[in-house]
C-alpha cells in the first residue's frame, strides 16, 4: 500500500477500535525513522509536518518535505500517510496540497465558533477538489506551558455541537479538546474521557487528540477505545532528539572533526528505539 491517505489509516485503526500515531517529523532523520519503524512492526503510521518547524526555525518546506516522505513510503508495504500539522494560512495550506500533501490541518480554534466553522469549510471544499483531506480543530487545545489550558472547560470541545460543526464544515476528521496540551507538562494530565465518549456518540467523524507527549498509556489506551483515531506526539519524539545530540556531541570535548557526518546514526538509531515502545500503544 505505501503512500496512502490520512482517511485510509484512520480507518483500518477504526476497525481495531484503536488509533494510529501520527508523528511530527523535520529532517530525513525522523521521517526515515519512523518510517523504518512502521515497516518492521507493520504499524501503519502518519508522519506530519508541523508549518511553524518551517517557517520559524528553518527546517523545511512543504515542498522539500513531500518528496522526501513519498519516496521513503514507496520502498516500504505498511501504509505510511503524510499530514500537514496546524495552519491556519489558507495560502500556506494551498502550497502544501500543491507539493503533494493529501492531508492538511486547519486550525480556526481561537476564532470564535462561527468563523471557525466557517473558515473550515473554505479550506475543505478547496482540499476535496484537489484530492485533499482536512483536520479541523473544535474547542481548543492549549498550551502545557500554560497550566489553565489543561483544565479550562470553556476551551474543551462541547458534544451538543460537534456533529454540527463536523457536517457544517464537511472536515475529514477533526480535534477535539478533552483536556490536553501542546509540549511538556507540568503536571500529569486528565483527560475528559467521559467528554470524549459524547462527543464520540454524537459524531461519526474520526477525531483526534493532540498533545500526546506524557499523557499516561492507560489515559491513551481508554481514549482510544472511546473513539480516537489519530494521536499526535511531537515534542517526546523530538525531544529524544536534541538528547540524542547532545549526548553525541558531549563525547568529543569540543573536537568536531568528523561529528556531523557521524551523527546521523545514532540519532536514527536512538529514535527508532523510542519509536518501538511507542508505536506499541496503537494496535492496528
């Protein structure tokens, strides 16, 4: 199968009850990785690409990036799906579907609902007649750095209007904010599960849970049965990374003869060890 839609992998996690992980990726390092990964535990696996690693710190581009993961797909049968992570520039997200992107978020979650759903919708006729599919986001998943994100109810996904959202917009999956957050915690997280199963009920729209770094495994294992088809994990994943780097580099003593050609290899294969125990939680 390879290179295949978001759309196809969330439906094989769905007929396992279970979920697909998708990871944020910057560099050959980590889409081979996770990649390599995925192929020897026949895990079907999203890669993503997250705007703000482009257009902030000079990773990528969209366009440098699509190539670069269809063709690692194409050497491997586990299905490998590439997504493009928060943005909320329709131009950014038309750019990305033109350098060959088959999934792409748009995140209208600060905007008040109506323009939210508006927007959204905008996006997701534009995607579907180019072949696209498109993330949404309903409520609105905050900051770890910013404790209050995590257990402000105001900024969770309200179920009464969620299959409104989702039919108004016509969204090929959408996120949902359960009590979550970007990059690390400060405290251990508790997801609403009890929000998540209405909200399940009341859509047949795959959802998604964003903010996966340091959820516990029994929080993510319980959320995944209740109806989580996609779970994002960036920060973890990259941040095993920069460790990674670190640690390599240290070895030297500030001898840099050689130590960027070498370095590739340990880092792959430090995040491939991470990847193994990881990619465990989704039993697809």
């Amino acid at each position: 199968m390879a290179f295949v839609k978001v759309s196809e992998v969330l439906r094989l996690a769905d007929e396992k009850n279970t979920s697909a992980i998708a990871f944020n990726c910057v560099d050959f390092n980590t889409v081979h990785s996770v990649i390599s990964v995925a192929e020897e535990l026949q895990k079907p696996v999203i890669v993503m690409l997250y705007p703000g690693h482009c257009i902030d710190n000079n990773w990528t581009t969209p366009q440098a990036f699509a190539p670069m993961v269809k063709a690692e797909a194409e050497k491997v049968k586990v299905p490998v799906a590439l997504h493009l992570d928060h943005s909320s520039d329709f131009e950014y997200i038309k750019g990305a579907i033109d350098a060959g992107f088959l999934s792409v978020m748009y995140d209208g979650s600060t905007l008040p609902a109506e323009e939210n759903a508006k927007n959204t919708k905008l996006v997701a006729d534009y995607a579907h007649a180019h072949g696209a599919e498109v993330e949404a986001e309903l409520g609105c998943v905050g900051f770890a750095a910013n404790e209050s994100d995590q257990s402000n109810e105001d900024m969770y996904t309200k179920p009464e209007t969620a299959k409104q959202f989702c039919d108004m917009t016509g969204c090929d999956s959408v996120a949902v904010a359960i009590g979550s957050a970007h990059g690390y915690y400060s405290k251990t997280p508790k997801l609403d599960l009890d929000r998540l199963k209405a909200i399940n009920e009341a859509t047949d729209t795959p959802l998604v849970l964003h903010g996966g770094s340091g959820i516990p495994n029994d929080q993510l294992e319980k959320a995944f049965k209740l109806g989580i088809n996609k779970f994002n994990v960036g920060t973890e994943f990259l941040g095993v990374y920069f460790k990674t780097v670190c640690k390599y580099a240290a070895q030297f003593g500030g001898d840099d003869k050689h130590i960027i050609l070498d370095m590739a290899i340990p880092v792959q294969e430090a995040l491939k060890a991470y990847l193994r125990e990881k990619m465990t939680l989704s039993h697809i």
